[in-house]
C-alpha cells in the first residue's frame, strides 16, 4: 500500500514520488549542493524504513514534495538564494524526525551520493550529521 494514501491529501504530498525526488536531485544537484541532497536522502531513507512512524513520514513526505516542486516560496532558478526556502523545509523536517535517523540511514545517503556523484568530500556532510546527533541527544 502507498505511503500516500495515508496522509492526508496535502499540495506537497501530491508532488511527491520517489521517481520525481531522483529525477529533481540528479537535474539540479550541483546548483542545490551536496548538503541539501545529502539531507533529501536521509529523509527518503528514513521515509523507507518500517519502524518511522506515519507522522514522521507525512512530515518527510510533505518536505520531500516542497522540494520536488519547481514553483515554491523563492522559485529554484533564481541563482543562489533558489534553494534556501528548501533547505529550510528539509532541515526542519529532518530536525523533526532526527530520532529515527540511523547510523544505516546515513551510510545508504552517503553511499548513493557516491554512487551519483563519485568519490564525495564526506566532511561537507558532518555538519548534517552532528545536527542530526545533537537533535537526536535533545528527545
């Protein structure tokens, strides 16, 4: 059964599918940047794991489809500044679900955004990972 039909009938949540997350990271991750990807992963692999719960994942889901969406708060083509009101989105949500956020969580993000990318800096990425472990530490 699709994630989908369990939350409610939200703008961001129709927007959202897993082909459509791909085909958006893979079109404008360079102009996105490797941490705001990096974050798009977690929250998609934490979306995939059975043990987050429905409203965690109707949190993910909803932040997922805001990215995915060209037309938002500050339109994506519009150099340097398209991306924040995303990463604002993605970083609330994962601040959010930080608690079901898994050591595997990270490596599966990481290990795509090699397999994408190729050989990625990993110490762009601790800054993600220490805000998931500190928000982790505060529940």
């Amino acid at each position: 059964m699709d994630i989908k039909e369990h939350l409610k009938d939200q703008k961001y949540t129709k927007a959202y599918s897993e082909t459509k997350l791909f085909e958006k990271i893979l079109k404008f991750a360079k102009a996105a940047g490797i941490k705001i990807i990096y974050i798009a992963l977690i929250l998609y692999y934490t979306l995939q794991k059975s043990t987050t719960p429905m409203w965690a994942k109707s949190m993910i889901v909803g932040a997922l489809g805001y990215f995915i969406l060209p037309i938002d708060f500050i339109p994506d083509f519009i150099p340097f500044v398209g991306y924040t009101d995303d990463l604002s989105a993605l970083a609330g949500a994962l601040v959010a679900v930080a608690m079901y956020v898994d050591e595997e969580v990270k490596q599966k993000s990481k290990e795509k955004l090699n397999v994408w990318f190729g050989k990625i800096d990993a110490t762009e990425l601790k800054s993600v990972d220490k805000k998931i472990k500190k928000q982790d530490s505060l529940n």
